[in-house]
C-alpha cells in the first residue's frame, strides 16, 4: 500500500469537509441574518431557501469522503460484534467493493443530471443561481468519495491478505 498517497488522500478529505464545514457555517451565519431581517425589518435574506439547499446538498458530499476513510459511518455491529477479527476484515471488504460501486454510480448520476440542468439552463427561482453548479460541486465529493471507497477496498484486501 502506498503511504504517501493515503496520506496526501487523507488531507486532501479533510480540506474538503471543513470546506464544507465553513460553508454550513456561512449558511446557518445567513440563516441568523434572515431571520432576524425578516423578524424585525421584514426584510429577510432574499433566496435564503434556494442558498440554503443548494449548500446542504454541498456540504454533504464534502464531508461523505472523509468520513468513510476515517470508517465514521455508523455500523450496527448487532450480528458482526462476536465474529472473528479475520471474517470482520473479509465483511468490511465486501462492504467496500459494494460502496465503491454505489459511489461510482452516484457520481456518475450527479454527473448526467448536471450536464442535463446545464443543457436546460435551468436556474433557481429568486436568485437564478444555476442548477448546475450545485450538481458539479456534489459531484467532486461523491468522485472523491469513490476514489476513497477504492482506496479502504485496497486497505482492506491488504488486511485480509496478511
């Protein structure tokens, strides 16, 4: 396994969630600021909704791939929890080969649906933020998160061959 690659992996995911971290942080920061405009100026932040959507679907694929390489999804270990270490490495690589797939396919989903909202020249309701841009940035994060399922499909199939 090389090393050096998952460590320039790792830091590479990291920056990507607190990039997404920031960005909830600006969005509830909003959030704050068109609620009390609203409340007292009646003046709220105008497409505070579409702003808000667009950055929670960002935010999520952000920080989906740092995650999955710190193994912080959550797991119910009810049926796993007295198997033996060898069998848990083998399940927890199976896992890997199936997630990879599934993260490839929304990838690649987030990646047709954006070249047809591209196509469409579709656009949000208030701002006319183009739908596009939110489909392209999910879609670096659910690309890394395939390039990471790839990478703990690798670490695991080391683990299950020593």
């Amino acid at each position: 396994m090389n090393h050096r690659f998952g460590v320039c992996l790792e830091q590479l995911t990291r920056t990507v969630a607190m990039a997404g971290g920031l960005l909830l942080v600006g969005i509830m920061a909003m959030t704050v600021a068109s609620v009390l405009g609203r409340s007292l100026f009646n003046a709220p932040v105008p497409g505070d909704y579409e702003l808000t959507e667009l950055a929670c679907a960002i935010a999520v694929f952000a920080f989906f791939p740092y995650c999955h390489l710190k193994n912080a999804n959550i797991v119910v270990e009810f049926f796993t929890a007295r198997l033996h270490p060898r069998l848990k490495t083998a399940l927890d690589t199976l896992h890997s080969f199936v997630f990879t797939g599934v993260a490839g396919l929304v990838a690649w989903r987030l990646l047709v649906g954006g070249l047809h909202k591209l196509e469409d020249g579709e656009t949000t309701l208030f701002l006319g933020i183009p739908i596009h841009w939110g489909y392209f940035l999910a879609l670096l994060g659910a690309g890394l998160l395939a390039a990471v399922c790839i990478w703990v499909f690798f670490r695991h199939l080391h683990r299950l061959r020593r």
